[in-house]
C-alpha cells in the first residue's frame, strides 16, 4: 500500500515545485517590467489622510464611492530607500531633539546644481529648514512686511499662498494670467504685469515656478524680465520651486536670474513634492541676501521654527543622495499617465481639454466644453455623476477658473483608466438627456 501512494506523492511535490516555480517566474517578470511596484494600486484608506478621509468630511455620502484624486500627494509606493532608513531609525530606542546636519544643506544644493540647472551650488549657511513651503511663506511674509503691506501673486494660484497673505492680515494683489490660442498661459511681464505693479506698492511678489495649477514652465527670458521690473521696484520675489523636479520641459530656477540683475530673492523648496513625503513636514529656504537672511532667522530661530522632526531629518539625509533611480522612474511613469489621459480625453471626452502641460503630476483639465453655467453645476457633476473627487478650478480662482478640475494623475495607470471610464460614462449620460 505504501508503495503505491509513493509515486502519486511524488507526483504530488513535482506538480507543487512546478507551480510554484511558475508563480516564481510570473512574480519575478512583474518586478522587471514593474521594479517599483506603481503599476499596483496602493490601499491609503485607513492611514488617515487628508485625500481620502477628509472628503467623507466635505461631501458625505457623496465621496463614499468616488476616486480620490484631488490633493498633491501620489497614490505611488514611495521611494524603498527612504523606507528603510525611517524604519531603522525607528528601531532605536530614543527620540530626543534632532539637528539637521550639513550633510544635507550640501546634497541638497548637489541636486540643484545637477538636477535643477542651478548655475553655482549654495552653500550650507544659505539654506534654512522649514516644515511646509506655506510655513515659510507665512514666515517671510510676517519677518519682512507689515500689517497691510501688499503681496502679488498670480492667479489661477494654488490656493494655500492666496490664503496666507490674508491670513497674515496683507493686502492680496492678484495678477490674472492669459491663456493665449493653444491654451498656455502666459506670463505679459513687460505690458499688464508692470502695469499692475506700477500702480501699486508691491513688496513682495510670490513666484510659483513651475506653476501650479496650470502646469507651466517660466522660460529664462520671462523670469529675467520678471527680475528687472522687480529689481526696480524694490519688489522682494519669493519664488515657489517645490515642483522644480517635476518639470517636463527646461526648468529655469530663478535665484541665479535674478542675481544678474540685483533682484532680491528668496526660494522656497523641498523633497517632499520629488518623493511623495508631504506628511513628513520638510522643507527649506534658500536666501542669498545677507540682509534678507538676517531677517528671517530674527523671525525663525526664537521659534525653533527652523528644527526638523527625527524622520525628516533622516528622510532629507537619504533622499537627495540616494533617492534619484526612483524618482526618474515614477517621472517616466507619470509621463506615460499623461500621454494616456491626453489621448484618452481627445477620443472619447472631447468636452474636457487638457491644457498643454508642462510640469506637475496636476492635469489642469478645461471642461468649458461640457456646456456648464457655473462652477457649483460642473463641480456636483464630477463628484455626483462622475464619482470623483477633483480639485475645482474656483480654488485657484474663482473670478476666471471656475470651469476648470484640477486632476492628480501620481497614480497606477489602472486607476487611471478608471477615473477616465467615469468621466466618460457621465459625459455620455450626460449628452443623451440634454
């Protein structure tokens, strides 16, 4: 009797290697074609975060069902290296006030240098920690203006910067940027712009550079006409750079620009937006000008607001000498996503553009063609109708923007594709009862 259970047995364990062999060789062709695993959907819905449970708390019932893809963070794995050094750090057994070395002031301004075309490397003493890109712009606003003082900006704007100006009690002046034929805005430097500013009293001008939400690259002609007209005026630029790395075209940082002509600059920057750690609060400041410097660190240091948490600080020692294959990969990634919803749009939602996009991983998405009277109509469409959960256009600017979504596509292409099938079912359903 054992004798003859021996063969099938044996039958049995060749048949289980074969198979598990098999899945071996299906897992390992995967990690090839996929290294990075961003071709799988990643499950954030129980990690408390803002892009999945805070629209629960803004529409209800209505976001229960819908695709979250509003905030700037990725629904990507984030970079292993990085990981791991936070879960190492973690294993030790104390977690005392932590200093940020100069190690990381020195990989930072390595990166600049060679991943963002900066034309000389800041040195270490240039730059400050900070926890936010916002922080430091409230910081800055409140260390070198004065109650009423007024700040300019150009819209349509990430909506974080307006708020603040108000919220430190300045006076908001909102440039309103062009659309010219082919849907690019444009930055009109030497006419509107100046005009604006010349009957005004700007002290400090905000810079988003590249911009968001529109997706634009500013060219080295148009930063260098920006740092004349500011030099001349006195006018303080501070220039938002965090999504420096995300461009698509030539990026051109502008603190080198604007010291050819004597502008006075601050640049705000960060790892968080290249990695995808936006909850791990870390960024920085750059400030050339002794005097400028002087002020901020007045302002700053009483507060400590220029210490960093253990885990960004252990985030910013790994990330910018040893975080740079994935962020090509989750580049390349994300390019492919845009090329696929640019298609996708032009085939089968013709009502929505895609304005030309240039930077980011937001797809500023035109939806005039979809027939809407306002803004509340086209935004309970996309949630109600569409099932997902869009940044509106109005909160960049409502005076002009209010027709426009702002869509994060920092996702799997398959999640993707499925936001594409609901705009397009509800665009269908839509066109057949009008």
């Amino acid at each position: 009797m054992a004798s003859e259970k021996a063969p099938l047995q044996l039958g049995l364990l060749l048949g289980g290697s074969a198979l598990l062999g098999a899945l071996w060789l299906r897992r390992r062709r995967q990690r090839l074609a996929d290294p990075y695993g961003f071709d799988t959907p990643v499950d954030r819905t129980k990690l408390h975060t803002v892009k999945h449970e805070l629209p629960l708390e803004m529409y209800g019932e209505a976001a229960k069902e819908a695709l979250n893809l509003w905030v700037a963070d990725m629904e990507l794995p984030c970079c292993e290296e990085i990981r791991e050094t936070i879960v190492r750090r973690a294993a030790e057994k104390t977690f005392g006030y932590t200093l940020q070395p100069t190690a990381i002031w020195e990989s930072a301004g390595r990166w600049l240098v060679e991943q963002q075309g900066w034309s000389y490397k800041p040195p270490p003493e240039h730059f400050a920690f900070s926890a936010s890109v916002v922080t430091s712009a409230a910081n800055i606003i409140r260390a070198m203006t004065n109650p009423g003082d007024q700040i300019a900006l150009m819209v349509p704007l990430y909506a974080p910067l307006q708020n603040i100006v108000l919220a430190c009690g300045r006076t908001l002046i909102r440039y309103h940027l062009q659309q010219n034929k082919s849907g690019q805005y444009d930055m009109d430097v030497k006419g509107s712009l100046s005009a604006l500013l010349d009957t005004k009293n700007i002290k400090i001008l905000i810079l988003c550079n590249p911009h968001n939400p529109i997706g634009r690259v500013w060219k080295r002609e148009e930063l260098l006409d920006l740092a004349r007209i500011c030099q001349k005026r006195g006018i303080v630029v501070m220039s938002d750079e965090i999504w420096a790395d995300w461009c698509f075209e030539r990026f051109t940082p502008f603190q080198p620009v604007a010291q050819e002509v004597g502008c006075k600059c601050i640049t705000l920057g960060a790892p968080t937006k290249t990695w995808s750690m936006a909850g791990l609060h870390a960024s920085y400041v750059v400030v050339a000008d002794d005097e400028l410097r002087k002020q901020y660190l007045a302002y700053t240091e009483p507060s400590f607001l220029t210490f960093a948490s253990i885990f960004a600080t252990e985030m910013m020692l790994v990330a910018y000498d040893r975080g740079g294959p994935w962020f090509l990969a989750a580049k390349a990634y994300i390019k492919a996503n845009l090329v696929f919803l640019e298609h996708f749009l032009l085939a089968h939602v013709p009502g929505v553009r895609l304005v030309p996009h240039q930077a980011t991983y937001l797809a500023w998405l035109d939806c005039s063609g979809l027939g809407f009277d306002s803004g509340k109509e086209l935004n309970s469409f996309i949630l109600h109708e569409a099932r997902l959960v869009l940044s509106p256009g109005s909160e960049f600017d409502a005076e002009k923007s209010w027709h426009f979504q702002r869509m994060n596509i920092a996702c799997s292409r398959c999640l993707l594709e499925e936001a594409g099938s609901r705009l397009r079912a509800a665009v269908a359903r839509r066109s057949r009862t009008r």
